[in-house]
C-alpha cells in the first residue's frame, strides 16, 4: 500500500471501489469481500494477540497480521507471493505438531476464552480460503490453509 494512502470521502458511495491494479469494481465483487473476511479475520486476530500471555505468540500473530494485509494486496491484484510467509508458517506448524499429543477424540471449542478466539480465527480463516479457491487466487489459498492448520494447533496448546 502507498505510504500516502488516504481514504477519499465518498469516493465509494455508489458503491464502487478500486482495486490495486486500478479496476474500478462493485463492492460486491468477489475480491472485494475476500479482503473484508481478510481484515476480519486480522481483526480477529488482533483480538487474540490480546489474550495470550506469552510474548513470542503475540509476534507469531503479528507476522500472521502483516501476512494477511500482503494477501489482501494480492488478492487485490497486486504483483506479490507470499512464499516466504508461507514457509515460515509450515515452521511453526511443525514446531507446535510436535508439541502435541495426538487426539483421541474431535475437539470441541469452548475449553476456555482464548482457546476459543482461537477456534473461532481458524474457522474464520477456513472461510477466507474457500473463497480464495473461488477466485484461484492460489497463494493466498494455501497460505490460509496453513493458516487454519497452525490456528488448531494453536487453539488445542491453549486448551490446557
């Protein structure tokens, strides 16, 4: 996003918007409500950061932030991957797979308040990445899909 971003008041009342890439399209595009369930889901997140005690978890969902704000952008047509994001993810899956003990039996949501925000930003996640698919906007697909993966794992070390 430019530096010099600054929202133009009432450029959006009729109901049109722009892309990255300069189209001009309704508020109902497809790519348009992928990056509303984006900043939702960041938002969601941002909610989240603010129940966990530990530090390094915090930093982990600020990466994961400022990953969803690039797939926003390329979901919005601008020239980028998130390749890098994604590898970076797939570790932290592997790391935190490794902390937990195998399931016995489905988890249902609701053990405490953070485990459950938890829950709540992987389901939300899995709705982004649906939609993404629609769109064949593949990094972003996959990147998600991480997404909802290290959010369980996530939510069942907060479980506890």
């Amino acid at each position: 996003m430019p530096q010099t971003f600054k929202p133009k008041l009432g450029s959006g009342d009729l109901g049109r918007t722009d892309l990255f890439d300069g189209r001009r399209v309704p508020k109902t595009h497809p790519r348009v409500k992928l990056n509303a369930l984006l900043d939702e889901l960041s938002a969601l997140l941002g909610l989240l950061k603010t129940a966990l005690k530990k530090p390094a978890l915090r930093r982990e969902l600020g990466a994961v932030q400022a990953a969803l704000i690039r797939a926003s952008g390329i979901v919005a047509g601008m020239k980028a991957g998130l390749g890098p994001e994604t590898d970076a993810l797939a570790a932290l899956i592997e790391s935190r797979a490794a902390a937990v003990r195998p399931l016995k039996k489905f988890v249902l949501p609701g053990q405490n308040e953070t485990e459950a925000l938890a829950h709540l930003a992987r389901t939300k996640a899995r709705v982004c990445e649906i939609l993404a698919w629609e769109l064949k906007a593949r990094q972003p697909a996959v990147y998600l899909n991480r997404l909802s993966d290290y959010l369980f794992l996530l939510a069942v070390s907060l479980a506890k």
